[in-house]
C-alpha cells in the first residue's frame, strides 16, 4: 500500500460542526475505449450511511475509487462541500487525504504492526501530535470499536476476522475524518459479525456526524443500514433511495438484484400486498 509522501497537518478537535456532503455531477470514467462509469449525478448525505450497490461488474469499485481520488474521473465533478476535488492541486488533494478515513477490503492491516501500531499510522503520518497524545487517541477509538487492551499488543494474525474489521475501522476514524469510506466491510465475515460491523459503521456515521459511503452487496448490510442507496447497472445509476423504498421499488434490475433469494422474494410479496391493502 503506497502512502505517498504526506504533509503533515494539524488534527481539528472537532471538524465536523457544519454541513458537509459529497455530490457528484455527470461522473464519467473510460479505460481506453471501455466507458465504465456513464454520467453519473448523486448527493451523498452528511451523518447517513449512503450505500453503492450493484452485480460484480457495474461500477462500484471505479467509482468508489473516484471519490478517493484513487482515479481521475474522465469528466465530470466530484464535490467535497461544495470543492471540485478534480481540480485540486497538489497540496490541496495532501489536505483533503488527512480529511478521509478508508476501511479497506479484507481491512488491509500491517502485519508487522500491532494492533495499536496499526491505528496509530495514521496519525504519525498526518499529524504533528507527541507520542502519547497518538497513543491516547488511539486507545480512545480502539476502545470505541469494543477491543480490549489486551488485544492492543497482538498483531493482526493473532487474532479473528471480525477483530481484524474493528481495528481497520479504529484507524479509518483515529484521525477524526470529515469524510469515511468502506470497500465491501463485510467482506469474508459470517452473518453475525457482518451486522456488528454494519452497526458499529452506522453508529460511528451518526456519532462523528461523517459523510459515510460504503460499497456493498451485501442485502443485509442494505436492509440494515440502508439509508441513502444508489444502485448502478452497467456503470449507468439505475435506482436511488432507501432501505424501505428498495424492497417495493418496480425498477426490473433492481428487483433481479435484490429478489435473488427467496426469502427477499417472499417478503416483497408481502410487502406489496400489505401496500395494495393500504391503498384500499
């Protein structure tokens, strides 16, 4: 994982006290002569978990990674309150990483680190705080997460996936972001620990008041957390809106992708008879 070399920059105590959100306007993204993302437009709100769905193959990832600046997008805008990132300069892009928080597929830890070296990277990168203020915050956040302190000396291979998902979302947050992406949380975690983690995202979104977006397929983190949902479809936005509108939307794609199960086939019969009933 390539960190670049990053300016160091002072740590708001409290980043968050006015509205922020992230916009995209006629978003488009081609390899060579491959269009993946098509003219994409969304807001992403501010203190919601907004969720980027869709089949392998539909865009979530180019555009996940456009938003991070991972990519440059072939036009369009990507607005960070109201600033057109795709215009900054280099310092300004610097300053706008220290403002992000990243909770990577399958959480991406150092395995030569401990777990309080992990989260504490961060830091060291992009603040100028002594020693024990970063190991101060980053008991804090581990703390916050629901990991003990015994586990704060172990590295990531001591300990389960689950945990390993804690400590990649203590470091995403250690450094107050305005701004937290997750690439498929979930990913490689049983049922249980997969709603924990959904959770624990929401709960930090409303708790930090950040502009959470999370790239999932995962139906249950939708139902769970699902309040802001675009669903993309051959890098086209097919569908937009929330976790009670998904299971009763008429949209074709979105009903194949959400109905492949027959459990979520049997509850949108349901639903939408409760819904004619109600018209009645």
């Amino acid at each position: 994982m390539d960190f670049g070399n990053f300016d160091y920059i002072e740590l708001n105590s409290n980043p968050n006290d006015f509205e922020l959100m992230i916009e995209i306007k006629d978003l488009k993204k081609s390899f060579e002569d491959v269009e993946v993302l098509k003219g994409i437009s969304t807001v992403f709100e501010t203190g919601k978990t907004n969720l980027i769905i869709g089949q392998s193959g539909s865009g979530k990832t180019v555009l996940l990674k456009s938003l991070t600046g991972l990519i440059t997008p072939t036009s369009g805008q990507v607005l960070f309150d109201g600033q057109d990132t795709t215009k900054f300069n280099y310092q300004e892009r610097q300053t706008l990483r220290g403002e992000i928080g990243t909770v990577f597929q399958g959480s991406a830890l150092f395995d030569s680190m401990t777990v309080m070296e992990n989260v504490r990277f961060p830091l060291e990168m992009f603040s100028n705080l002594s020693m024990k203020e970063m190991n101060k915050r980053s008991e804090e956040v581990l703390e916050r997460v629901n990991l003990t302190k015994e586990s704060f000396t172990k590295f990531p291979a001591e300990i389960s996936g689950g945990m390993q998902k804690r400590v990649a979302i203590a470091r995403a947050i250690v450094n107050k972001p305005k701004y937290l992406f997750a690439d498929e949380p979930n990913s490689g975690l049983d049922p249980k620990t997969s709603m924990v983690i959904d959770q624990l995202l929401h709960e930090l979104t409303v708790e930090y008041n950040t502009t959470t977006i999370i790239n999932t397929h995962d139906m249950n983190s939708v139902m769970e957390i699902g309040e802001n949902i675009i669903f993309l479809k051959n890098g086209f936005k097919e569908w937009e809106g929330d976790k009670n509108e998904i299971l009763t939307a008429d949209n074709e794609a979105v009903i194949d992708f959400v109905y492949s199960s027959k459990l979520f086939t049997k509850l949108r019969e349901v639903l939408l008879d409760e819904k004619s009933k109600n018209k009645s």
